[in-house]
C-alpha cells in the first residue's frame, strides 16, 4: 500500500503544478495522507482564490468602464444642445491673454485661437508641403475644432465621440458648410480607435483626454493611428504634478477632483507629468508640454454668467438632470483653478518615423 501511494502521489514531489484534477484523486484515494496533501491543498486554494479575485475585479472595471461610456454619451446627447445655443459650435476652453476681460462675443474668438494657439505650439506649419493632410478628432464634440482645421489646412478630417448626438449634429454642421467632403463625424472608443496604425498626420485630442478611464490605452492608441513623423497634441485637464516628497494628492484635494468626476462623468485624474511619461514609454519624439492655467482663468466664470441668464437657465432646465449637475459643478472647477490643483495643460509630441505595429515600433524603410 505504501508503494502504491508514493506512485499515486508522485507529482507532489516533482515539478508537475498540482491540477485540480490531481488534488481530487490525492484527496479521494489517499485521506489518511493529510500531511501530504494539505500543504498543497492550501496552496490550490490561494491560487483558486486570488484568480477569483481577479476575475472579479476584471469583471467590475469592464462593468465600470460600460457605465462611464455611457454616462458620458447621455451627458453629451443632453448638454451639446444647450452648449452650441449659448456658446457656438467649440465645445472647449477659450484662450486669453492673463488678466483679460471679454464679451461672449470675445469668448468665442478665444474658443478659436485656443486651436491656433495649440497648432503653433506644436510647431505645425501652414507651408502646403509641410500642413497635415489627414487629422483624427479623438473627442471631437460637435465637429468644431475638424471643420476649423479642415478648413484652415485643407485637411480632410475624420472625428469620433461616444455621443451620437454630437455625431449627427457634427456631420449637419459639416454639410450645411459645404465641408462634407472634408470632415466626416462617427460614434466610436477613443480606446479602441476604428482605424488602421498609422493613418493620420495630426492626431488632435482637445479636451477628452480627461474622459479616458485608462490613459496609458488612450496615449497608446493616440500613437498608433499617427503616421510616421506625424504630430499628437493632447490638450487637456490634469491635477497638479506631485513633489518629489509626495505619493499622492492631499485628501482634500481627491475630495475635490472626485466631486467633480460625479458631475463630469470622469475617471481619475492625472497630472502632465504623467502624461510626459506615457509618450515617453513609446518613444514618441520632440516631447513638449506648458501649463496654460493662467491663459483659460476667464473661461468658467464667463461659462457661470451665461447659464445664469434667462436664456441659460431656461436651457439648463429644460435639458436635463446631467447638464444640470454640470453646471452645478462648474464652481468646484474654479476652486479647484484658484488653488493650484487643476491644471490646464497641453502636451504635444511627434511620431518618430517609424512603423508603429501593435506595442512595438519598427524603422519605416
């Protein structure tokens, strides 16, 4: 019997992993060996364990992930309307000089020369020989920002947002200005892009970066739509860069951020820094990135005086719960700027001339 059993139990004394299967037939034919097999029996069942786990934080973040998708499509399906009426067609930050005081009419130009603005940091040409001729929109709203740089550069612009009230209304905005031909709107993930690798010589992301519930995909997928030797600009919210002394936010400061990702339908934040080190990881080229904070100051005090207007409260009651919780919010953001913890950044680099496959980038022959 007792040969029997070193045969029976062999594998507990080789390299062979302990199979469930294995472990039933020790356990069934060999109780009287709890020495034995109890040591493995317990090791199985920390393995069972921690996979569950796992699975069930896999589960919970594709859940999560499901629930923010949506929650940002209703919020836009609801709030486009109320912000084109009142503002235009440029769903983002104006730009100003510090200190500066405008009309709404002044806010709208800003709206404008915040993409100028981005273009020239990026040190993008208006030389025909050097101007991008094909931009992805990534978080494109209702078309604003396309159908200004298809018409500034003769691009031919393609935009995507998880809104299909954005896309619809992007695409009539692109037809009733003769620019069908030139920009083209779709719903679809800023994480999973419907494009093929290397396709566009600007890839323009103008406030969705914050929307992205995991950066280093959405870095990712930013660097591999763009052509060899084309330009990513990322233009976006982050929190503050931590000290060297710090690991995280202060409590008061997650406090904030996380009543305004209830309102906004964020994700956690990030800081530029971050950012400078995901584009690092992919060996992206001419990394540049510059805090505009002071350059966007006029911007949500002048978005506050316009939703309390008759006209902007009117609106607002009449879209919705979501763009009424916005707009509730929008103080939180202005506490936030005053206090240095929100910042407005832009950060801008340039493919390297290489053939980006999957997560390896190979030298473009």
């Amino acid at each position: 019997m007792t040969t029997t059993t070193t045969a029976t139990c062999s594998y507990l004394h080789t390299c062979q992993p302990p199979t469930i299967q294995r472990l039933r037939t020790c356990q069934t034919r060999h109780r009287f060996l709890p020495r034995t097999c109890a040591p493995v029996t317990r090791r199985l069942k920390l393995v069972v364990v921690a996979a569950a786990a796992e699975t069930t934080r896999t589960m919970k973040a594709a859940e999560d992930g499901v629930l923010l998708k949506k929650g940002i499509a209703e919020f836009y399906d609801e709030s486009s309307g109320v912000w084109e009426d009142i503002w235009g067609d440029h769903m983002h930050h104006g730009f100003y000089d510090p200190d500066s005081t405008v009309d709404v009419s002044g806010h709208r130009a800003a709206q404008i020369r915040m993409i100028d603005e981005a273009l020239r940091f990026a040190g993008l040409s208006e030389d025909p020989t050097k101007r991008p001729k094909s931009v992805v929109d990534v978080g494109c709203g209702i078309g604003g920002s396309s159908r200004y740089i298809a018409s500034k550069f003769g691009a031919k612009c393609q935009g995507i947002t998880l809104s299909p009230v954005q896309a619809q209304r992007a695409n009539a905005l692109a037809a009733a200005q003769g620019l069908s031909d030139k920009a083209s709107f779709q719903v679809a993930d800023a994480l999973e892009q419907p494009f093929p690798d290397g396709q566009f010589d600007l890839v323009w992301s103008m406030e969705s970066g914050e929307h992205m519930p995991d950066k280093a995909k959405f870095v990712n997928e930013l660097a591999r739509v763009a052509a060899p030797g084309g330009t990513i600009i990322i233009v976006t919210w982050c929190h503050r860069d931590l000290a060297p002394t710090e690991e995280s936010l202060q409590p008061w400061e997650k406090e904030l951020l996380n009543k305004i990702c209830d309102s906004f339908y964020l994700p956690a934040w990030c800081s530029t820094a971050e950012y400078v080190k995901l584009l690092q990881s992919l060996s992206l080229q001419d990394i540049k990135a510059e805090d505009w904070s002071q350059h966007v100051a006029p911007f949500w005090p002048a978005v506050i005086r316009s939703a309390l207007t008759w006209k902007g409260l009117t609106s607002l009651l009449r879209s919705g719960w979501k763009t009424i919780k916005g707009a509730l919010a929008m103080p939180l953001m202005i506490e936030g700027f005053k206090k240095d913890l929100i910042k407005f950044a832009i950060i801008t680099c340039r493919k390297p001339e290489y053939v980006y496959t999957g997560s390896k980038m190979h030298l473009h022959e």
